[in-house]
C-alpha cells in the first residue's frame, strides 16, 4: 500500500511539472448552489462607518497596531495521497504562522465527499479534483491559521457537498473562510473590526471580473469594518507567470481577471491590504495610496498539490502591521522553500524576499516594495 501511494505520488509530480498548479481549469457548479444563498447572510452585517480622511480613506492615527500573517495557496495532499504525520506537517514553518490575524488560501476542499462534480469525464491526467480530510482543518489550525479563503477555482471541486462539509470543519477547527458570494467576514482583533472580503472569477465566489459589483461589496465592507482585506485569485499560472502588466490575463482559456486593475479598484474602493493568489509563483508588491498590494504569495504547501521546481517552490510568509484604521505600518517577508512533500520550511538564504524586491522594482518602480537583508520592508 505504501509502495502504491509512493508510485502516485511520484506519477503526480511528474504531470505538474511544467506548472504551478495540477490544473487551471474549473467547471462552474450547476445552478444556484447552498454556499451562494449562504454567503449573501454569512458574516455579513451593517455596521457604523469609521472615520474618513477626504478619499473616503480612514485616517492613521496612533493606537496599537494590528499584526497579519499571510501565505499564498495552501493544501495538504489529494486524498488518498496524503502526508504521513499531517499533524506536524507544518512543524518547521509554525513560528513565522504568528499574528493577530494569520490568513492562506485554501486551494482545495476538506471533504470526505468521493463524486467530483469539477473534472468527469475528463482525460486522465488533464483535470484534478483537490481534498484532504475534515479533520486537516485541525491541523490548519494548530499551525496558526484563523482566516482562509474559498475563493479559488479548486474550492468547489466536489460541489456543494463538498463545500459546505470544507466550510463545517473549518468554523468547527475555529478558522473563518471568506470568499462565498455577497461574505464580508468579520474578525474582532483587540476591540477593532477587521473585514475580509474575497474574490475569483467563478460563480461560487464574488466575481473577481466584475469591478463594479466588487466595488460596491468593498465599499459595504468598509462601512462595516474598522480595516478591510480584499483577497483574491487572479492572473495566469507558471513558472512564466511572474510579472504584473497590466493587462487582463487568461489561462487555458480562462479570464482570470487584471490583477493591476482590481488592486487599484479595491484600494480605491476602501481596502487598506490586498492579498493576491492564483499564479503559483511570487509577484512584486506595491505601496498605492499608502496601502500595500501584494499581487501574488505564490504556492504555501501542497503534498503532491504543486509543482517545487525553481520558482514554483520558492515563497514567503508575509507580516504585515497596520495601525488600528489601517493605515500601514511596517512589513517583513520571511522567505520560505517547499521542500520534499511540498513541505514549507524556512529559507536563511532569504531567496523568497529577494525575488519579491527585485519584481517589485521591475514592475513597480518607486512604489514597489525593498527589503533589507532580514526581509524587513525599508521606509
């Protein structure tokens, strides 16, 4: 048995070689589903307005920061191929996994559902369907998590089912999801409110495509949180995906949306942090209008998930502080390479943060983000 999952695995790795990702391709869920009619009431409420500079911005201010950890997609193998001691899976990366709100994207399900709605009869080897067990969201948790989002093109690999059962162990677990269509996901950190808000290109998810629905949900988030994330999954995939340029992006036929054009629209809308995924690779981050964009965390881990050649396996940890009405503070990237098993482990060479700085330069200019020989973000 052992033998048969060691040839799996390896038979996997092999297929996803040339790419971040097993698959880019999703096939949108039939109908209007459980998770749609969910989300429209799920953490979402009105709430009273902050205080707002002319740009409809909430001012700095003193007071104590709030202090944020995020990574980029993050699975834990495709069941029955799954890690042999899952729960010490992320042992070697838990220290920098530390905040008052530590964020992934959640690139598959947590399900025991077995019909893949995603791929049918598709060509062995072309489509794959993620999930690991319900009980991984404890390990999640264990490891630092508290927010992950479902807005991604592997969250509905096995329908509604298969949500709803992910969205279960993960509040069971004490980890909040974001992501289902009309969610604003409210986190209360030190008498503050903290919203988080995500968005792809698929119907079971806020749609990352249409700016002026995004908009206006960014807009009802800020009016019901003291600091807004917007998280989303957007732009090409690869090893060749690694600059932003303004332009929209498709992959294998997709739009995945102009990541440049969403992250203005989101700042411009009332988000003090945007968190992107989606490409499988890191890509610079910039400061626009005093808010920080990082337009992809690339992969996290992924046991048999990913692809770990060259940059596909190289990522970071990203700590952001903003103070208590969001405005930014102080930023650091831990650099961290996926080794054997997609397995994060921490990287002293700081190659992550290097390769961050040198495409934020590239793509961003002034504005993009440099770091300093600790990964500390220069002021």
């Amino acid at each position: 048995m052992r033998r048969a999952a060691a040839l799996a695995l390896g038979g996997l790795l092999v297929a996803v070689a040339l790419s971040g990702c097993l698959d880019g391709t999703v096939q949108n869920p039939p109908g209007e589903g459980t998770a749609k009619k969910q989300g429209k009431g799920a953490g979402k409420q009105d709430g009273k307005d902050g205080k707002k500079d002319k740009e409809g911005k909430e001012d700095g201010g003193g007071g104590e920061g709030i202090s944020f950890a995020a990574v980029g997609d993050t699975a834990m193998g495709i069941t029955p191929i799954l890690p042999s001691s899952p729960s010490t899976y992320f042992d070697r990366i838990k220290g920098q996994l530390k905040g008052d709100v530590v964020f992934g994207n959640l690139e598959g399900t947590l399900t025991d559902v077995s019909e893949d709605v995603k791929c049918g009869g598709a060509k062995p080897g072309t489509c794959f369907a993620f999930r690991a067990p319900p009980k991984y969201a404890d390990y999640l948790r264990a490891a630092g998590f508290t927010v992950m989002s479902l807005a991604n093109n592997h969250s509905y690999d096995f329908g509604e089912a298969g949500q709803e059962e992910t969205i279960a162990a993960l509040r069971k677990a004490g980890i909040a999801e974001t992501g289902l269509p009309g969610q604003v996901t409210k986190l209360e950190v030190g008498g503050r409110t903290v919203g988080f808000v995500g968005f792809a290109s698929y119907d079971y998810t806020n749609s990352l495509t249409d700016l002026e629905a995004a908009r206006a949900l960014i807009r009802e988030a800020r009016k019901a949180a003291d600091v807004v994330v917007v998280v989303n999954h957007a732009g090409a995939e690869g090893s060749d995906a690694l600059h932003v340029d303004g332009e929209t992006e498709i992959h294998l036929g997709e739009d995945r949306g102009n990541p440049e054009a969403f992250a203005h629209m989101a700042v411009e809308a009332g988000a003090d942090l945007v968190l992107g995924s989606g490409p499988h690779v890191l890509r610079g981050m910039e400061i626009y209008r005093d808010r920080l964009i990082a337009y992809s965390l690339g992969n996290f881990s992924g046991y048999a998930n990913f692809s770990l050649e060259g940059v596909l396996g190289k990522t970071v940890v990203l700590h952001v502080t903003l103070g208590p009405r969001g405005d930014f503070r102080s930023g650091r990237l831990a650099s961290v390479q996926m080794i054997e098993e997609g397995q994060p482990v921490p990287d002293p060479a700081g190659t992550g943060a290097d390769l961050v700085e040198e495409l934020s330069a590239e793509d961003f200019g002034k504005k993009g983000i440099q770091v300093d020989s600790g990964g500390r973000f220069k002021q």
